[in-house]
C-alpha cells in the first residue's frame, strides 16, 4: 500500500467522521423541531433517496473525469448542506439540508474506487479490510465528537460534521492525485450528457456476477438500517440507558470492527475467499439480531452486542471486493455507485418500515424491529448461498 492508499484511508476517516458524528443526533434534532417518529424516519430516508439517485451520476461523472474532482464537489456538497441543517430554525431548511448532503453524498463510492485503483486483486480484501476499519474508527470517534457538540446543542453537531468535511475537502485539493490509471481516462473523452448512469439504476441488479451482490447489499442494507433506527429507542427505553451509554455502545461497536477488519480479515483471507467470508457474517449477522432482543437485561443485549459487531465488520467489505472482482476497471466506479444508491435506498426504506412498526407508547414494540431484520438477513444468506456461482469469482 503506497502513501496514496494512506491519504486516501485517512479522506475516508475524516468523511466517516463527519457522517458518524450525525447518527446519535438526527432523531433527537428531528424531535426538536416537533417531528413524529414516523417523520423523523422521513428525515433519514430524505438523505438516503436523494443519494440513491446522485451516486451512480457521480460515480459515472468520476470514471470520465477523475476521481478527485468528484471527491472534491462531493465533500464541498456535504460542507454547506450541513451548514445549512445546523442553522435551521425550522424543519424545512433541516429537510433541505438532508436533501442537498444526499444528492452531493457521492464520496464513498469514489474513495471505494481510489482503493480499487491502487490496490491489486492479490491484496484487494485487505484493503478493503483496511478501508472498513477506517470507517470503523469513524464510528469510535464520530459520536464521542457528537456528544461533545451536544453540549452546546444539537444543531452544533451538523456544525461539526461541516467542519470534518472541509478538512477532507482540503486535504483532497492539496495531497491526493488523481488515480484514474491514464490509458481509462483516454479512452473517456467523449463525454454524452444524456449517458449517465441513470439507465443503471434500473439495469443495475442484471449485470452479470455484479446484479447478485448490488442486490444482497440492498437487502442487507435495509436491514441493517431497521436495526439502527430501533436499537437506539430499545437502547434507552426498553434496557433503561442513557445518551452516555449508548455512546460507549457506539464506541465498543467502531473498535470491535476495526479489530475485525484489520486482523481477522487478515487471517481469514489465508484460508477463506471472500464469499465465505461474506456467508459466514451473513450467518452470524442473522444470528445477532434474532438474539438482540429476546432477553431485556443490558449484560446480555451487550454480549450480543459484542458477537454482532465483529461478524457484521465482515459484510461490507467483502461485498465491495467481490464487486470490484466481477467488474471492468473502466466501469469500477460507476458500479460502486450503484452499490451506494442501493445501499442508499435501503437505508430510506429500512428506518420507514421500523418507524411504522414501533409505537412510542409500547416500548416493547422498539424490539419488533430486530427480530424482522434478523429474519430478513437469514433470507438474504439463503440467497447468497443458492446464488454463490454468479459472483464467486475472486481473480
């Protein structure tokens, strides 16, 4: 891994960052501002639709001319979208906010493909692995950040995420080249306006070896937004915690992963290719959510907790290897960007179907959610199994 990998892990750090200090505040900002719970749902699926439909776009736009110009509008776009919820006074502009961060939300799918790019099919799970625990870290370090800024309110946070975002943004203009290898970027020069990528998001699960895992990513997507958007609630409510707890849970869940994505997918890869890494947390992803909730007492939600955390680090970043296998280089971020908009469109479905199920007044119903996922993943590992010949290519 050359020092561009590193500026590369470290734009993604400081972008995890600034996505990861917003979790713990979204549904209390919502509430601030009167919002219902099935509204606050509203307002994390306003982001996630916007970026459904951008990402392929963006993704398509930095496969003709570079990854670091997009990476740059992309940051620039997170920068004044979360100035603009930070400062709202009502809901509208707060709604907006999340619409303009979703549309310019392409930065994941172009730092994947910056990976892709420096990074051989030989080392390709570890970096990946490596790119995951630098997400991982994000999620330690995001929401203490967040905490802090709550301090002074919770629209401080949005602040703080801007703030993170032109970090990376400046580092982007000043360390990182551009890696679009040359002999790709030749051959893009045309460029047709009405070309793209849009057509994808139709097309995009029935391209072959690549429409099965856009497909798995999407429903495991979904159902890990449902467990997100539940547990919090469950977390406070049903188990009795408080926002500082559930920050050293946010905590525990980022350093689990990155043990997991730096170390063990190490080890793994000597022995398991990428799919039965993915089936194997699959499995016990499934496992976890089932479990969550059958025993309400805090020891045993929390050794759960810690089973989940290390088996769901395995998910994505074998997903995006095994994407990145069964794609052309030519195309890579283009096809990265329809694994984010689908990932996308999962995490605005995922926190509608939990905000429909629970009831405020029912606590319990705040674990309905967690066992609806939980049976959902175990389908989605059924799928991946019978599937498994479509995309088990790994060189």
């Amino acid at each position: 891994m050359n020092y561009i990998f590193w500026i590369a892990a470290l734009v993604t750090l400081i972008n995890s960052i600034s996505f990861t200090i917003l979790i713990p505040v979204i549904y209390l900002y919502g509430k601030e501002f009167g919002l219902s719970d099935f509204h606050t749902s509203l307002l994390f699926s306003t982001y996630s639709i916007a970026q459904f439909f951008a990402t392929p776009v963006i993704g398509k736009l930095a496969d003709r001319f570079g990854r670091k110009p997009l990476l740059i509008i992309s940051l620039a776009g997170t920068v004044i979208a979360n100035s603009i919820a930070g400062t709202a006074t009502t809901f509208i502009p707060l709604f907006m906010g999340r619409f303009l961060d979703g549309i310019t939300g392409g930065n994941v799918s172009i730092s994947q493909a910056v990976i892709t790019d420096m990074s051989t099919h030989e080392n390709r799970a570890k970096a990946f692995g490596i790119y995951g625990a630098t997400m991982g870290l994000g999620f330690v370090l995001g929401p203490v950040i967040s905490l802090f800024a709550q301090q002074r309110s919770l629209g401080t946070a949005f602040l703080f995420s801007a703030g993170f975002a032109f970090i990376g943004m400046i580092i982007t203009i000043l360390f990182l080249p551009e890696t679009l290898p040359k002999e790709i970027s030749k051959n893009q020069i045309k460029f047709d306006i009405f070309d793209l990528g849009l057509d994808k998001l139709l097309t995009g699960f029935s391209i072959p070896g690549v429409g099965i895992l856009l497909l798995v990513n999407f429903l495991t997507g979904t159902t890990f937004t449902m467990f997100t958007y539940a547990f919090q609630p469950y977390f406070i409510q049903v188990l009795h915690q408080n926002k500082n707890s559930l920050t050293l849970l946010f905590l525990s869940f980022g350093v689990l992963a990155i043990i997991m994505q730096t170390c063990g997918i190490s080890v793994m890869s000597k022995k398991l290719n990428p799919m039965k890494i993915l089936l194997l947390g699959l499995f016990f992803r499934s496992l976890s959510f089932m479990m969550m909730p059958i025993i309400p007492h805090i020891y045993y939600f929390l050794l759960i907790s810690i089973m989940f955390s290390l088996f769901n680090a395995l998910v994505q970043p074998m997903i995006s290897t095994l994407i990145t296998f069964n794609s052309q280089p030519q195309n890579q971020a283009m096809v990265l960007g329809l694994n984010v908009s689908y990932l996308s469109i999962a995490n605005g479905i995922g926190p509608v179907i939990a905000g429909i199920i629970v009831k405020q007044s029912q606590p319990i119903t705040y674990s309905y959610p967690l066992y609806l996922a939980g049976l959902l993943t175990f389908w989605v590992l059924i799928l991946a199994i019978v599937t498994r010949k479509q995309y088990s290519k790994t060189t």
